[in-house]
C-alpha cells in the first residue's frame, strides 16, 4: 500500500536531524573565496548568518573570535566585521 502524499511528507519533516547540517550547507557548487575585505553584514547572497570560531571567557561573554567566517546559506569564505572594521566620520 502506498503512503499518501501528507503521511510522507509529515514522516519526513519529523526526521530528526544534526544542527550541523540545518546551519551548514552541503552544496558548495556556488561558493566563493571572499576573503580579504570585510563585507560588512550581509553576504553576496543576502545571507545575514555567519559560522564562525569564538572563544567565551569566564562571566560567558565573547572573548575573542576568529575574522575568518563562513557564510551559512552559501558556503562562501569570509572575512567577518570587527568593531574597529567602522570607517572614520570625515566631517
């Protein structure tokens, strides 16, 4: 007996799955080596998200992180922001 269309496709949104592969691509037929120049906040393919190396100090705040990132939708190499990354008022 076949499973109808809704049973099949309940069965497979109910799979449980690792985070790692609901925050970090598969196909990396379109990403890119970006790196270098900081693309500020948003990737080249609109994404907002970045996977990134940090490290947490003692009171649970971020003590450092790594400026190399990945993007999250693309795959893509970055080169994440960093405070000081802000250009200077010239007024």
């Amino acid at each position: 007996m076949k499973m109808s269309y809704l049973k099949r496709k309940m069965k497979m949104t109910q799979e449980s799955k690792h985070i790692r592969e609901l925050l970090h691509p598969t196909d990396y037929s379109k990403a890119m080596d970006l790196r270098g120049q900081t693309l500020g906040t948003t990737c080249v393919c609109g994404c907002e998200v970045f996977i990134a190396l940090i490290a947490f100090d003692e009171y649970k705040e971020i003590n450092f992180y790594f400026l190399d990132g990945e993007c999250a939708n693309c795959g893509s190499m970055v080169t994440l922001p960093y405070p000081n990354d802000v250009e200077p008022d010239c007024d």
